[in-house]
C-alpha cells in the first residue's frame, strides 16, 4: 500500500481516485499548493467542486492544513513538520512569486493571546529574495 493510500486509511476516508490523486499531488509538491494548482497538476479531470470537496474532507479529518493565504485563496500543505504547539513559516519570493517551507525554522506559539481569543493556527510568511533570485 502507498502513503497516500495508508493516510486515507488512518483517518478513516475512503480511498477514492480523487483523494487520492490530490494527496499524492501534495506528497510529490513537498510544498504549499493551492486549489488552482491542485486542478492544474492534476492526471486525473477534477472539476472545481470535487477539488473543493476533498479539500474540505482533508482539512477536516487533519491530513492537510492551511499554510496561509495568498490573497484571497488559501494555500494548502501536509502538516509533515509542525507540532502540536509549532510550525514553520513560508518564505514568499518577491522576484520569482515562488513559496518555499522554511523546515528549518520553528515558529512557537508562546504566551496566552489574551482573554476571548481563540488561537486555531499560526501562518507566518516572511517575504524577501530566494537564493535564485538574490544571486
Ligand atoms: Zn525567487
Ligand atoms: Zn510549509
């Protein structure tokens, strides 16, 4: 069995061409990707509806999260390195538009947010130059 097949599993979805053409379009990626992507890169003829339903069926079951906003579409990505009380930030190339996971920094939520605030998920985008682009 495949990860992608053994995700589907262990969250208790039933493996269907759909999901699992997207969550192995997300394990290839290995970084955030959006909806337009997702239909884009896509093997398989997904309509917006059915791309927007497994989204939806993989947020709600954990698989993915979303790792910030670009404008006003949610980008999406596996949890792969972030932790209960972490995650990592995203870097934002202002020359190439390009968006890369920074695993190797950890943003920890820390302190209390104050009084009735409800904390769900921290997205940090921290903008600049790519290594290709500042050379
Ligand atoms: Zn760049
Ligand atoms: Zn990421």
């Amino acid at each position: 069995m495949d990860r992608a097949q053994s995700i589907l599993r262990e969250n208790g979805l039933k493996a269907t061409k759909g999901r699992l053409e997207v969550l192995k379009l997300f394990i290839g990626a290995g970084r955030p990707i959006a909806q337009k992507e997702i239909m884009a890169m896509a093997r398989l003829k997904l309509d917006r509806a059915s791309v927007y339903r497994v989204l939806n069926a993989f947020l709600e079951a954990g698989i993915i999260h979303k790792a910030y906003m670009d404008g006003r579409h949610a980008v999406f990505e596996l949890p792969d390195s972030c932790g209960e009380d972490h995650c990592h930030p995203h870097f934002s190339c202002r020359g190439c538009g390009a968006t890369t996971c920074l695993k190797g920094m950890k943003v920890y939520s820390e302190g209390s947010p104050g009084k009735g605030f409800t904390m769900e998920r921290q997205k940090v985008l921290i903008e600049g130059l790519c290594p290709r682009c500042s050379s």
